[in-house]
C-alpha cells in the first residue's frame, strides 16, 4: 500500500530542452513581427497601435461573467502590455499567451475563468452529440482505429486538457487506456483559474473515470506549467 502512494516523478522532456515554439525576436524583420496569434487572441499592429481581439474576454461579457467595465479594464491592460514587444523577443509564443491569461486573472478574477471553463465544457458536450450525429448523417472519416493501434505500444500515457470542449473525449480515451491494462497519467494546475484546469476541478469530473488516483509532481516545468497525478 505505501508503495502505491508513494508519489511518482515525471519527466514531460529532456532536462535540457526549452519549453515553446519559437521566439517572436526570430521573425523582427518580418511582417508577423507586426502581428501575434495564438488560440483565441489576437493583437494587430495598424497605424501606430496595437488593435486587440479576445475571443475568450467577447464570450465571458456576452455571458454575463464579466462586466463592460472588467472588459475595459483587461483590454487596457493587455494593450500596454503588448505595444512593448521587444520586451518579450525572447519569449515563446506560448509564454506570451500565458502572460496575457495572467491579466485575464488578475482583472476577471479565479471564479469567472472557472464559470467559464464549466460553460465550454458543456458546449463540449453539445457539439459532440451534434458531430456524431452529422457523421452519422453524411459518414466521414474514422482515425479511432489509428489511435488503437497507437495505444497498443504504448505503456503509459499523458493527457493534456488545454481545451476544456475535448473533456468527454478525453473520459473516453483515459476508460480506453484503463481497458488495456495502460497507467494513465494526467496534466493539472496547482491553482484554479490557470490555462490547465485544476486537479480539484479534473478529479470532480473524472471520478467514474478514474478508479484510483495518486498525485505525483512533473521534473519538467512547461510553459503552461503545472503537476501530474496519475490513475492506474
């Protein structure tokens, strides 16, 4: 028994690789040095200044989990910290997108990020049942036997939820790695409101999922940052 709860260490990489794609510095010279993308932001340079889209901000006001003042507030925020973009050339992309997610944070508050993170995973839910059924409708394209056979030379594997609409596939996967006999283990935030949901809030919605869990800690600190805990 104390062996089993015996935390594990995971290493995500090796000890010496650098977390991210590329820096923004690597393109200075270029016309998308001008303009930054990444999952649901946007910031364009035109005509002296940066013009910001926030996906994720229009959805939680139109919500109603965060008010035009709160909005407001973000978005000057996030506009001094973006017209400096030399100050992070060194940067990746991804630490950049974590950046502005910290200012979603601070402005939005813990509780808001966490609403709607609950929000998107029943929009999951809802368009799962509708791509089923179009596919049921007009067929398509079936990888599941690729990812099969993918699992079948593998001992162990790592899930990632970065976009919380995949949570019912993913209960899905993990029920399938547990049939064949494969240790699961699972990425987390030690804190709510981050980019990765939190352990607290993985485990409340895959309890029937995972029979057994123990924490462990990850050797490799990501830009997105975060602990495992796996379920065998």
């Amino acid at each position: 028994m104390e062996e089993r709860n015996r935390e594990k260490k995971l290493r995500l990489a090796a000890a010496d690789r650098l977390p991210g794609c590329y820096p923004r510095g690597t393109y200075r010279q270029d016309m998308v040095y001008t303009f930054y993308q990444y999952k649901d932001f946007q910031a364009v340079w035109d005509r002296g200044r940066y013009h910001i889209q926030d996906e994720l901000a229009d959805r939680m006001e139109a919500d109603g989990q965060i008010s035009e003042e709160q909005k407001r507030r973000y978005e000057r925020c996030v506009h001094a910290f973006v017209s400096n973009p030399a100050q992070y050339d060194f940067w990746p992309v991804e630490q950049i997108y974590a950046a502005i997610h910290e200012i979603r944070r601070q402005v939005f508050g813990e509780r808001a990020l966490e609403e709607e993170r609950d929000r998107r995973t029943e929009r999951g839910d809802v368009w799962k049942i509708r791509r089923q059924e179009a596919k049921n409708k007009r067929g398509g394209i079936d990888q599941s036997r690729k990812k099969q056979k993918l699992l079948e030379h593998t001992r162990s594997v790592l899930f990632i939820l970065s976009e919380p609409e995949w949570l019912s596939q993913m209960k899905e996967d993990i029920r399938n790695s547990f049939s064949m006999g494969i240790e699961v283990y699972i990425l987390f935030s030690p804190h709510p409101g981050k980019l990765l949901p939190s352990q607290t809030w993985l485990e409340s919605r895959l309890l029937q999922s995972l029979p057994e869990t123990r924490r462990g800690g990850a050797d490799h600190e990501t830009q997105r940052g975060g602990d495992a805990f796996s379920a065998s």
